[in-house]
C-alpha cells in the first residue's frame, strides 16, 4: 500500500482533474446507490425467514432451512448473467407473453438492465449472509424473551421489533457487513449490466484506456469507502453492548394454521425460488441445448484448475490463520493481538485494488532482485490468502475462544509444550471448526473473479473466469455448463457445512 500511495503522489498529467470532472460522482452514487438496494432487499430475504424457520413448526421448515443456504453456492455474476437472459426480449418470460398475451408483452419489453435490478439480483446471490448470522442467533435467544412479551401482552410483531431486532443487531449487522463488502468487491455483474461503479472503472482505467494514474487513484478512494464502513463497524460494536443468556432448554416451535402456515412457506419459499431454483433450471436447459457444443476436455481441466487452486491455497489460509490465532491464545501479547487483528483487514479490500497492488509491488521486486514472480501460481495464490484470510480465520477463532484457558493451564501443568498442545488438544476440539473454516474459504476461492482475472498465469483459466468471458462475449447458454459446475460443487459444499453447523450448534 506504501507503494501505492508513492505512486499516486507521483502521477504525472491531469488525471486526477479528469476524474474529478468526469467520472468520479457517478462512480460515487452508483456504488452506494447499489450498497442501499442491495442491502435492503439482502435484510428483506434474511431476516424474514430466518425469524419464521427459527420459531415456528411448518410443513417444508427443515428443507427450506437447507434451501435458504444454496444461493450462497451461486456467485453473484453468474446469478447476474442468468437473470438478464431470462429477462431478455428473447428470453422465456418475455416470448411466452409475445405468443401468448400480445398486449400484456408490451409493459414488460424493458431494459432490465438498470441498476435497481442489478441490486435485487445481488442480494439474492448475498442474503445467505445475513439468514446465516440471524438463523443462529435467532435459536440462542431461546424462549424467555418472547414469554415474557408476552405476558406483558406484545403482539408478535412488536415482540420482533422491540425485543429480537434489538438483540440480534450484532448478527445482523456483522452479515450486513459481509454484504457490502461482497458489492464493493463486485466487478462481473457490474461490468455485464453496465453499471459503472469504483471496481470498474479500476478496471477500465488500467486495462482498457491504460491510465495507471487514474485506476490508483480510484483504488484509493476505494479503500477509503471500505475503511469508512470497517470503521462503522468496529465503532458501533464497541460502543454498544449486547449481552443475552442463550437457550438453557430446548426452545419449543409455534405451531401455524390456516393464512399464517401458507404465509411462512411462501416467505421462506421465495427466496430460495428465486433465487436458486429458477437459476438452477434455467442453467440446466441451456447445458442440455448446448450439450453438443460442449468440450469435455476442457471442462475436466477447468474443473482440476479449479479445485486445485482453491485446496491449495483454502488450506494454506486455514494453517496460517491456525497458527497465528494460536500464537495469540498462548502469548497473550499485545504484538500478537495487533498482527492477529491486522491481518483480517484483506477481506475488507476490494480483489481489484489487491491485484493491483500486487503487480505494482512485485513489478518492482522482479526489476530489483531479477525474478519472475508476476504470472506465477504463488502470487495467485499469495492474494488470495491476503483477500481471504479472514473468512478462514473467523470459525478457528470463534471456536478457540469457547474453550477456557485451563484447558491450557492443566496441559502446560503436565509437561505439554506449545506443539504437543496444539496436537492433542486443540486440534480434536477444534476439527469441526477446521472443516467449517475450509469450506467456507474454498467456496468463496472457488467464486473470485477479480484476483483471478487480474493475476492468474498465462494460459490459466478456472471455471469462474471462462463463465465470464462466454458472458461478456453474449455467449450465456455456452457458459452455463461452466456456471453449473461452480454451483454443483457449492451446492455439495454448503449441505456438508451445514451438517458440520448443526453439530457445532444445538438450534432448533
């Protein structure tokens, strides 16, 4: 980052004039014009059902409970290209009222690609986030709170609005987070529908118009929007303080009858429908109208890239943040804590300002020492850790700190050293959070784009980068056995975390 900021001050031209001029407050508005959407609908599809499948008894409730996790299988630009095809003139939505209500066509033969649909089609791709975080805290509240609302007579709904909501706001606030960070971070979905945002116009800058001055400066004014909502963050946490005794029973589930049951299925029913099958479906007809087109060759190797890529460095991010979470649970130092807390910062920074750094910095490493870092599977690999090494740092260090320090104590007591602590104790009683962490950070290594795009080695394609390159050349039904992939192996990933989740959690 020193880098980067030597350069800016450095720039020669008007860049910076022609960014003010031009470009920069449309970039502005469009960034958080997309956050609000985004992150009014990711609320409206989390919270909602989340709050229905954690207290009451339904038909469908343990498989709309799994359902409601899958759109997290599907990454944001693929959601994104499916929906504007299935909105297209051509499009099986549009041609159906053609051929068959002529007159009712006309209303709905629009541009869908606008902004607002855009920001729709982003929270269905995010809002597992935030139906994650309000799942789990919605079944540790347990039953008191909503006993004691109502006897004092709260209706159901002023029982959620003055008494859950408050309560969970940490939850929900902490998925609400990952959410603006996975729109500020958004290049694909961006880029197709037109949409000109901070991490676009980074791109465009760099590689279109070639304006390194431009492409950095917009990288900074990035990185001070994603800092100013860490700062938020962090800010309204400590401030506010939240504490709440979890179920000391096993919380007891309402049950519906009548226009309440069909209303909590359809709530929970619609996400999922939307924002999973319809894609789901609409992909596999494509693959079976393009069957014959497809090379399967090609398709295995994407598929080793791709896995190969994200084991590798998923495992690497998982034993790094193992070990530095150690260091600081047996040390207790202020250094460690520092260096701990410091490196969850990378998941806060958009992958196309990380790429770009990296090729500056390692532009001049490469000039200065002679060597052939950039183009190479470990600065690949190395910004992925950078990027993703808080996803995989925030199950290990949730679960460690379950566990009291006489755990530690007792062992140390008996002879144990760091090593054989780590061994026999720690890594039994943490495995299921090990497993939750690689999951976790494989999945999301599996969806990036940017880093991807920006730094992978020549001739290196995963199934993330030919799903985009078929779609931004308007070639959609020949990325879509590609796009199927991605979401098969999601889709596999996510029901074992969920397994994993339910052992680790005792929900209802």
């Amino acid at each position: 980052m020193a880098i980067t900021h030597y350069k800016l001050i450095y720039i020669e031209g008007n860049s910076f004039n022609y960014l003010w001029e031009n470009i920069l407050f449309e970039y502005t508005f469009n960034t958080f014009y997309l956050i609000i959407i985004t992150s009014f609908f990711s609320l409206l599809f989390g919270v909602i059902p989340a709050w229905f499948i954690s207290n009451y008894r339904f038909k469908g409730r343990n498989f709309l409970d799994i359902a409601l996790y899958l759109p997290l299988a599907i990454p944001s630009y693929i959601m994104a290209f499916t929906y504007s095809d299935i909105l297209s003139y051509t499009g099986p939505i549009q041609s159906f009222l053609r051929k068959n209500f002529n007159d009712l066509s006309v209303i709905f033969n629009q541009d869908y690609l606008q902004i607002e649909v855009l920001g729709i089609i982003l929270a269905l791709a995010l809002y597992p986030y935030i139906y994650t975080a309000c799942r789990v805290s919605f079944s540790l509240l347990g039953t008191n709170y909503i006993d004691i609302s109502k006897n004092l007579g709260l209706s159901t709904f002023k029982t959620f609005y003055k008494i859950i909501f408050p309560l969970s706001r940490p939850a929900i606030f902490s998925g609400l987070f990952l959410v603006l960070m996975e729109v500020l971070n958004e290049y694909g979905a961006v880029k197709y529908f037109g949409v000109n945002t901070y991490t676009t116009g980074i791109f465009r800058a760099w590689l279109s118009m070639g304006d390194v001055g431009t492409a950095i400066q917009l990288s900074i004014i990035l990185l001070l929007v994603v800092f100013m909502f860490f700062y938020i963050e962090k800010y309204y946490h400590s401030t506010i303080k939240f504490h709440y005794g979890t179920n000391s029973k096993i919380q007891t589930l309402q049950g519906l009858d009548g226009f309440k049951k069909i209303t909590a299925i359809l709530v929970c029913f619609f996400p999922f429908l939307i924002g999973f099958l319809i894609p789901v479906v609409f992909i596999l007809n494509n693959v079976f109208l393009t069957f014959s087109q497809v090379d399967f060759t090609d398709l295995l190797e994407l598929t080793y890239n791709t896995i190969k890529v994200s084991s590798v460095s998923a495992f690497l991010i998982v034993l790094i943040a193992l070990f530095f979470l150690f260091v600081e649970k047996i040390s207790k130092t202020r250094i460690n804590y520092f260096i701990s807390q410091s490196i969850s910062m990378g998941y806060a920074i958009p992958g196309a300002v990380i790429g770009l750094g990296l090729i500056m910095l390692f532009t001049y490493i490469d000039k200065t020492f002679y060597s052939t870092f950039l183009g190479s599977f470990f600065l690949l690999i190395y910004a992925y850790i950078v990027r993703f090494l808080a996803v995989g740092k925030s199950p290990i260090k949730s679960s460690l700190e379950k566990h009291p320090d006489s755990y530690d104590d007792t062992a140390k007591s008996l002879g144990l050293g760091p090593f054989k602590l780590l061994r026999k104790i720690h890594l039994p009683i943490n495995k299921l959070a090990l497993i939750t962490a690689f999951i976790v950070t494989f999945i999301d290594l599996m969806k990036e784009l940017p880093i991807t795009l920006i730094l992978r080695p020549f001739n290196f394609d995963t199934l993330a980068t030919q799903t985009y390159e078929f779609a931004i050349e308007e070639m959609i039904p020949l990325s879509s056995i590609y796009s199927l992939m991605i979401i098969l192996i999601g889709s596999l990933l996510l029901l074992i975390l969920k397994n994993v989740i339910n052992k680790q959690l005792n929900v209802s």
